[in-house]
C-alpha cells in the first residue's frame, strides 16, 4: 500500500546550477524564516499601532508560503505521508493524558 500523496514529479535538468526546485526551496525557507522572524516581532510589539501595523504583513507572508508550498506540490517537488489512523489516534491519547496533567 502506497502511504504518499504525491504529483507527477516536473522533470528539471540536473545540473550544478540552481533550477526551478532549487529556487522555489530557497524561497519557501526564505518564507518560513520571515513568518519566524515576524512571530517574534508580533510577540514583542508593546504598541498597539505597531502590532496592527505588522499583523496584515505577517498573514501575508503565511499566505505566500502557503502559495509556494502549494506550487512546489503542485510540481511534484513535495510529497505528503498518509496518516496511519492507529498513529493518528494513540498521538491524540498521548495528548489527553498531558492535557489532563496539566489541568490537574
């Protein structure tokens, strides 16, 4: 049984310079590493006006990452993993009984 969800992988020319994947990855990180970045300036905003003022462009770049991650999918470039539902649901008991202890 097949666990990956995938697309057909976009053929690109293996070479020693930078390609369509490469350049894509190099922007997702670049991407995640603003969202990281902005996460922290969001957390230590003390004004108002400066947090409203760096919310939209927070979303913004999550939206961008979302839309590159889609598109690098959408090439073939990423797969996902099927989640196995027995793993699925021993995580979320694992998660109760820590929620629990912290409640208690």
């Amino acid at each position: 049984m097949n666990n990956k969800i995938e697309n057909p992988k976009t053929q690109i020319t293996e070479t020693t310079k930078l390609n369509d994947c490469d350049y894509l990855n190099e922007i997702l990180n670049c991407e995640k590493n603003m969202s990281v970045n902005m996460t922290y300036a969001l957390n230590e905003a003390s004004n108002d006006v400066l947090y409203n003022e760096l919310l939209p462009i927070f979303e913004e770049i999550k939206n961008c990452q979302r839309d590159i991650f889609n598109l690098a999918f959408k090439k073939g470039w990423y797969s996902l993993e099927k989640a196995d539902i027995l793993k699925v649901s021993q995580k979320i008991s694992e998660f109760n009984q820590k929620l629990k202890q912290l409640i208690n």
